[in-house]
C-alpha cells in the first residue's frame, strides 16, 4: 500500500488541474472559432491536417506527468517488513525436577532441549538469543548473542534441580535484554521472552510482579505450557504427581501482550516453537519510492514531446 509521508506537497496538484482546465477552455474556444469562420478553404490551409484525436496525445501526456511529478513531491513511500537488526529472543527452560517426568517421551526436558534447538537453528541470522534456565533460582546461561552454536551447546548441558522460580526466570531475560548492546539506537531492543515450564511456582517473586516488570518494559512473554496432567516424577523416594499449572502461564502471556500455548508432545512443542519465530522480530517500515514517481513523470514527459515532434514538428 503507497502512503504519502509529506501529504501537504500534493497541493502542487492544483496548478497542474487549473492548467488542464484551461487548455480544455482552449480546445473549445477554439471549436468555437473554428466553426464561426466563414472562409473554409482558408481554414483548411492553415489547420493541421490528419492530426485528429492525435493532436492532443502530446498534451495529455505531459499534462499526466506534471501530475505525477507533482505527487513526487509529498514523498510517496510503501510499508515493507524488515528484521530487526537488535531484536533479541530470551528462552528460558524450566530445570525443575518435574521436567524429568516421562509422560512426554522420552521426558519433559529432553523433549523441550530437542524443540529448543530446533527453533534456534530456524531463526533469522540477525536475531540475537539468549539462554536462561530456572529451577530455585535464574541464570542466564547465554547472554543475547547471535552465536547459535554457543546458545545449543548450553541447551544440551541444562541440568535439572529443584524447585521451580518462575518470577525470577522474567527478571533475569529483561535483565539480560537491557545489557544487548545500543549500536546507536535508543532504549532497549525490540525483544520477546519464550517461557516454557511445567510446574507451579514454589520460589522466587510471584509471576505477578513478573508480568508487571515485562509490561513496563514493553517486553511481550510467551508461554508454553508442556506437559499432561498425568506426569509424574520420583522425588526422594515418593511418587508424586506434576500437574501443568496452565492458568499461571495463560495470565502472564496474556499481562503481557504475548500468547500462551500448550504442548503435550514433541511435535506440537516443535510447531509452537515456529508459529512463535514467524511473529518475532519484525517491523513495519515506510520505503520511499519518490525515484519511482520522477521515472514515470520524466518518461511521460519525454513521450509527449518526441509525439509532439513526430505529429506537428513541434515541441509541445
């Protein structure tokens, strides 16, 4: 779609029409004349002949580029979709001890390490990533890079331990975000959080406190729940349950401007990951097409004249 970004310029259009109008008034005083003229042969010694309709190609035509020249001057420009050079990707992985239930084959973090990697090696070269995982606490494992060997190496070596800080794992991919370097671009980058996780949140701050921090920053955080209902783990002995905690999950993507998605296996974690890397990163950007608009009025010029010197030996 061609959008005008100096649209007050189209007002050089109007000398342009008052023009047209009045080589239009011309034409038909001119018929007027033509037809109060008494003396035909005289008429027919003196008016072009042949010429008809042809007469006023050449007009037209320049009249046409004067137009388009005109609307050259409010800087015509389309919307084109660009990568966004700093944009940055923070996955955080829980490593809780729930994610070694086996209810996704061949567990829950072996599953999410294969789709992580998967979505990694699919993003664009110019994306930053970055790693973090979370269990009782947040460490960033990778910071925001655009080293992809770097960020998969560190998601084959995640670790599992207890507990699961959900909260904490949102503090620490904004911390990790605001350290992307500015490379003469003010505030920080354009950025998403992708947050998989399992279990409910059993320490660090609350998910709440989380999704307001990630609003302020204007950082949208999307949420996999994955998993089933049905998970269970061994934990010291005790078989106990690992249920999905969805609703936690849904409300801090939906606080924050991101989406929420479930996966309960491989391949629907694996299709999450690229619906995801189709919608990150990208901004909408005005491409002037001004050269466009003087080509077409200079073309338009130049057939005028050389129609007008081909039919009349005149130049307009």
């Amino acid at each position: 779609m061609i959008r005008l970004l100096q649209p007050w310029w189209l007002l050089a259009v109007l000398p342009v029409l008052a023009l047209a109008a009045f080589y239009v008034w011309r034409q038909l005083r001119r018929r007027d004349y033509a037809l109060r003229f008494t003396n035909v042969d005289l008429l027919r010694t003196v008016a072009p002949k042949g010429l008809g309709w042809r007469r006023h190609v050449p007009a037209t035509a320049f009249l046409l580029a004067l137009l388009v020249l005109a609307g050259a001057l409010a800087r015509p420009a389309i919307d084109t979709r660009e990568p966004l050079e700093r944009a940055t990707i923070m996955l955080a992985i829980d490593v809780s001890l729930s994610m070694q239930a086996d209810d996704v084959a061949p567990n829950r973090l072996e599953a999410a390490q294969e789709a992580a990697k998967q979505f990694v090696a699919e993003l664009p070269e110019t994306y930053n990533v970055g790693l973090v995982s979370f269990a009782k606490s947040a460490n960033v494992l990778v910071p925001p890079t655009k080293d992809r060997p770097a960020v998969t190496s560190a998601i084959d070596g995640l670790v599992l331990a207890e507990a699961t800080a959900t909260g904490e794992a949102v503090f620490t991919c904004l911390e990790a975000i605001r350290s992307v370097p500015a490379d003469g671009a003010a505030g920080i980058p354009p950025a998403r959080i992708v947050l998989l996780s399992d279990g409910y949140r059993t320490a660090g701050r609350s998910v709440e406190e989380a999704a307001a921090a990630a609003q302020a920053a204007n950082v949208p955080v999307s949420t996999i729940a994955f998993g089933t209902d049905a998970g269970h783990v061994d934990i010291g002995g005790q078989l106990q349950r690992v249920p999905v905690d969805r609703l936690a999950l849904a409300d801090l993507a939906e606080n924050t401007e991101g989406y929420f998605y479930e996966a309960a296996t491989v391949s629907e974690l694996k299709q999450v990951y690229q619906d995801m890397g189709s919608s990150i990163g990208f901004r909408t950007e005005a491409r002037e097409v001004t050269q466009w608009y003087a080509g077409i009025g200079l073309l338009l010029a130049l057939c005028a004249g050389a129609l007008s010197l081909l039919w009349s030996s005149r130049l307009l």
